[in-house]
C-alpha cells in the first residue's frame, strides 16, 4: 500500500552557490539575474507560486528575476538543468516532492542526488490536493464515487496534471482503496486537465484546490474531498479524506 503524505511540501532549492547568495542577501548576484526555474507547466500551482516568489524576491535582491519553466520527467528535467548549470550561474528550483522525491526512488538513475546536488533555501508552500468529478457523473459524495467506480471500473479514468506528478500516485492509492485498477491519464499541465474534465473527456481529477475551487463555486465540476487535515477557508463546504474516513 502506498504511504504517501497527502500534503504536498514545495521547497525552494538550488546549487549550493545560490543557497549562499540567497541566505546571505547583502552580496551582489555575480550575473545579475536569478533564474528561478518550475519543472511544470505554466500557469499550473506551482509555476503561479514561483511566480510570486520572483516578484518578492527582484525588490528584496534588487536584481532581475526570471521564471522559466523545463517540462518533462515528472520535474527531472527542471533538476538536472539546476543541477548541470555552469559554475557561477545563480540558479533556484521551486521543487515539489515529485522530482526531489519520487523520481530518485523510483528510478535506479535518476540523474542527481537530490540531498548532495542541492540546499533547501527555504519552505515556500503547502499545496493539497482536491478531488473533482464531472458534472457528468452522477455522484456528490465520496462514498457514492467509490460505489460508481466499484460498478464501473472501466470508467475509473482519473487525470492528473503530470506523469509522475504526486496526483498520480494520489490515484492509484483511490483505486487501491476502491480495490479497482484505475487508467491514469496524465494531461500537460492544469489547464489541459480542466479542460478535458469540463468537456466530459474525463469523469474524474486530481489537482491543487486552487486550479479547481472557481470551477467547483461555478457549478462547472464538484469537488468531493480535499487532502489537506481541516477544511481550507476557500472551500468550507467540501469535507477532508480524513472526515471521510
């Protein structure tokens, strides 16, 4: 059974160089500019969060501060371009537990060592995770998804925002909890997933409250449990996992 914390822990962490820089905040970048780069789509949590991390940190460092975003590989990607930048580059990543965790256990080479080739700089965010269905499936609560996916198994088709993303894994503890082999479909980034979630592709999702709360207040989808340990302030009708039991 998996053992995965449902709250996910995002962390700004870089070469040790830059760690140095942004603790010590009175020397002068060497370049310049700080490159602060998100292992997911733009427009997703995580890429908006960095994006706020940027504007903060240009006005306290007062120097130029740019997002860029290298998809691919549930975050590796982005890691290993930190990890590979040229001597002197001030560079950050704004990890989540997918690349920093996930990707070295799951694969024998991941490419970086994620406690020698980088230092934490600093806790930036909590994301939990939400679980939507479409308006299409005829559920409201948790109990009675669980009962429609155990009668209709094959159309357990939850997505997801990333391949290797912790919203994948999120699913296939549902469906090991359900006793049913979910299909899990990732989509590139967020947005892709809403859509394909609005227009019926697919009946359910896994994402942050945020990128799904609007649509939920609108009427367009229903969130049906959030992962995080109280009910979030933006959501207060929407019952925890652990309410549920």
């Amino acid at each position: 059974m998996f053992k995965i914390s449902m709250a996910c822990r995002v962390l700004l962490v870089g070469l040790s160089l830059a760690a140095q820089v942004m603790a010590t905040q009175a020397q002068p970048l060497y370049d310049g500019t700080l490159r602060i780069v998100v292992g997911f789509q733009a427009g997703g949590s995580l890429d908006r969060m960095a994006r706020i991390v940027a504007d903060k940190l240009k006005d306290k460092l007062g120097v130029p501060v740019i997002v860029g975003n290298k998809l691919g590989a549930g975050s590796r990607i982005a890691a290993l371009a930190v990890k590979n930048a040229p001597t002197g580059q001030n560079v950050l990543i704004l990890a989540n537990p997918a690349g920093m965790v996930i990707g070295p256990l799951l694969y024998k080479d991941a490419g970086y060592d994620p406690i020698t080739d980088f230092t934490a700089v600093s806790t930036v965010n909590l994301f939990d995770m939400a679980l939507a269905v479409s308006t299409a499936v005829p559920v409201r609560e948790l109990s009675q998804l669980m009962a429609w996916v155990q009668a209709n198994p094959q159309k357990a088709n939850f997505g997801v925002p990333a391949p290797g993303s912790l919203p994948y894994f999120f699913a296939l503890m549902l469906g090991e909890a359900a006793k049913i082999q979910p299909l899990v479909v990732p989509c590139n980034g967020s947005a892709p997933l809403l859509n394909d979630l609005l227009g019926g592709q697919i009946p359910l999702a896994l994402d942050s409250p945020d990128s799904v709360e609007p649509y939920h207040r609108a009427g367009k989808l229903r969130i049906l449990a959030v992962s995080s340990a109280k009910r979030l302030s933006f959501l207060p009708d929407v019952p925890t996992f652990q309410e549920l039991g």
